[in-house]
C-alpha cells in the first residue's frame, strides 16, 4: 500500500438515511455487538497470527509457502471450499443466504523484502519490528479475526462473501493476483482490500501508472578507434533530457520519473547498450495514457537523433511495458464509501478519506465496481523499508470496521438488507 499525504479527516461527511438506518440496526444489534466483542477478545490471538505470517518470507512471485499456510488459516477459521487458485491466490466462501450481492474481502501476500530478508519478528519495548510486520502481515491476521467472528457470532451474510490472500500486490507483481480473480469471476459487486495498519483511513481513489524497462543498443566500439559510431548510453542521454523537460498537469496530478539507469561496458568504450526503468503515473486515464504517449515520442525522437548525429541508423530502441495498474475514481458519497465511513463512526472514530493511491482496488475501481481499501489496525512505520516496526494498540478496531463494513454491504440476514447493488454483469 501506499500512503499519501492529502489525506483528511472527514468530520462533516454525510451520510445517506439508507446508510444511517442499516447502521443504526447494526449497531444496536446483540449477534453484532457479540461480534465486536469477540474480536476485541481476539486481540492477542490475531497479533500472533500476524507474528507468524511474518516469519515467512513471501517476496513477489515467490508467495507459495505463505499462501499454503494461509490457505490452512482460512480454512480453520471457519471457511468453506478453501482452494488455491491457478496463479496463487488463496481463498474460500462464506455462503450467504442467497439473492445478495458478491463482495471480494483480500489481503496481499506478498512483501516488497527478498527472499534472504531476515523476517524474524523482534519485540521491544512493546513494538514489533520486522520487514513486513504491517504491510500485509497485519491485513492478513485482521482478516481471519473477522471470519472467526463471523462464524462464532453467528452472524450470517446475505450475500456469498469471498476472502482471499492474493498474490502479486507489491512492485513488479502489477496487481497480478487481483487482475486474475476479476478477470476469472465476472460476478463480483464489491471489493475490499485490506493493507497494511490502521483503522481509521479509506482509499477509493486509484492512481495509475504505466512502467517502462527501455533499452538501447547500437554497435559499440573503442572509443577513440570507433569514434563516429552512435552510442546506446548517448541517445538514452537524450531521451532522459527530453523526459526530463516534460510538463505534466497538477490536477489530476500526473508525474514521471527514470528510476534506473544501467549499460557501457567500460570508460574507454562506446556503450553497445543502455536500459532504463520509467514510472509514469496520474490519477486520471486520459492523462496517464497522453503522458505515456509523450514519453514514448521523447524515447522514440532520441533514437533518431542520435542516429542523425552520426549519418547512421543502427541504434535501435526497444520500450517494454513492465508495469500497467490502471487508474479511476468513484464518488466520496457512493455507499461503499458510505459504509466503510459509518463502521469506522460506529466505533467512535473519525473518517479519513485519502487521496489517489496504488492497492489491489486500483482493478475493479477501473471495471466500474464499487472498490476501496481499508486498514488491518494498529499502528505502525516505515513500511517498505527494513526497519518496519508496528505497535497493538486498539489494533481490534481494524477487523471491527472491516466486520461492519461486510455486514452493511453484504447484508446480514435477520439484520438487515445488502447496501450493495447487484452489478448485474453476470447475473
Ligand atoms: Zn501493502
């Protein structure tokens, strides 16, 4: 997940009569107020998930032995028809009683760390440090906190809700374990995606970005020797320049960046080939896709001209796209926005509605499926980077909302209706 600045808190945010109604018979519901409780008591049980899920390492493309053991978790905490699909993903059913809407629950498996990472979980002074530790650790462990409470309170959802880990969330993984699931089950009408700590925050807005590993290569040769032969790190010089002179919009905020450079072979040679890795982001379509097209024209344009330096056209360029997370949007007032803001009021908090960020919801927030991202509790730092640290306080808040937010959704039966409407692609 990542966390952006233009986050506020949203104390004046209205919420419709539908939504205050279902929560107000939610709320003063005993099956859901035994459901609160018992994740509350679940507290300890759910931070020694999350210990243990850390302590196994799950770099992208390499989730496997995670997503068996959570497969298992699934499984014991009460779901149904627990399988692994065919990309990795990992995920089982709790039956609804029928006619309601689909909603997908997930949680990422994966971490940004390498497989030689020390993972092993480190207490101090009632922190917990480790590469991982919140982002997903803490996502994974809330989720099963939620399905054991589910199951324990009795609490039945009108609609089927499917949880799931899934693959691929992190960097080059492209979201791949959640473009599968969609891709596979054109049913779904809702999605949750659980990431990393907090209780307090809502993503619904997707930023996209497109990203490049591009690669020029010529002949080479000694530099003084072969001198008037093109050179692949020269026309990649000037590609970068043009980038570089780019202007994108503020709003929607559009941005680029050459992350990487790499190629020559020695100082006294000119270079036979040179790579570099692109970003290019927007939190709007049309401006990500025009961005790109000037980017491809600057690294097109650049091969030409160095090949015209030289009377030449022997450097070639070849732009792969390694990276494709598409970008939408959906109003701050539609009820799946509306009911992740009601749980988390519930619970005595106020709402924070983020700003465009890059989740698992990126996918269906495109499809035009109601979508957002919620925290798994707790708080925590420094995430992504080796010193990752979190701390279990009022880390039961995190499953609470996301309970709620399932039950408003999904609909309990008995309780109350689904909020969510039937997409109605394949029903
Ligand atoms: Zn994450």
């Amino acid at each position: 997940m990542v966390y952006c600045s233009n986050s506020f808190p949203d104390r004046h945010y209205e919420l419709s009569p539908i939504i205050e109604s279902t929560y107000h018979t939610l709320n003063t519901n005993p099956l859901v107020k035994r459901g609160l409780d018992l994740i509350k008591a679940d507290d300890e049980r759910t931070l020694k998930n999350q210990i243990t899920i850390c302590e196994i390492p799950a770099p992208t493309f390499r989730e496997e032995v995670r997503a068996e053991y959570y497969m298992h978790q699934l499984a014991a905490a009460g779901l149904n028809h627990v399988e692994m699909d065919s990309i990795g993903n990992v995920f089982g059913i709790l039956r609804g009683t029928g006619k309601g809407p689909k909603l997908l629950v997930a949680a990422h498996l994966d971490t940004v760390f390498p497989e030689e990472t020390d993972v092993k979980v480190r207490r101090i002074d009632g922190k917990c440090y480790a590469p991982g530790i919140g982002d997903n650790s803490k996502g994974l462990a809330a989720l099963l906190s939620v399905i054991r409470a589910l199951r324990d309170a009795q609490v039945k959802p009108v609609g089927d809700v499917i949880f799931c880990g899934n693959i691929g969330e992190e960097g080059l993984g492209d979201l791949a374990g959640i473009k599968a699931f969609f891709r596979d089950n054109t049913d779904i009408d809702g999605f949750i995606a659980v990431d990393g700590i907090g209780s307090k925050d809502i993503a619904y807005l997707a930023t996209g970005s497109r990203r490049y590993e591009v690669t020029y290569r010529g002949p080479g040769g000694h530099s003084f020797g072969a001198f008037g032969v093109p050179s692949a790190i020269h026309a990649m010089g000037r590609a970068i320049a043009k980038i570089s002179d780019l202007r994108t919009p503020a709003d929607p905020k559009a941005t680029f960046t050459v992350g990487v450079v790499s190629g020559g072979t020695s100082v006294n040679s000119i270079a036979a080939e040179a790579t570099m890795l692109l970003d290019i982001r927007a939190n709007a379509t049309k401006e990500l896709l025009e961005l790109e097209a000037q980017v491809l024209e600057a690294v097109r344009s650049a091969k030409d001209d160095e090949n015209r330096r030289w009377r030449t056209d022997s450097i070639t360029v070849d732009a792969k796209l390694i990276g494709d997370r598409p970008a939408g949007s959906q109003a701050a007032d539609s009820v799946i926005v509306q009911a992740a803001c009601a749980s988390i009021r519930t619970l005595g908090n106020t709402p924070y509605l983020q700003g465009p960020v890059s989740t698992d919801a990126n996918i269906p927030i495109a499809l035009g499926i109601p979508a957002i991202c919620l925290g798994g509790g707790g708080r925590g730092g420094n995430a992504h980077s080796p010193d990752e640290w979190y701390e279990n306080i009022d880390a039961f808040l995190g499953p609470q909302s996301i309970f709620l937010t399932i039950l408003g959704l999904a609909g309990a039966h008995g309780i109350c209706e689904p909020l969510l409407p039937l997409q109605g692609r394949s029903h």
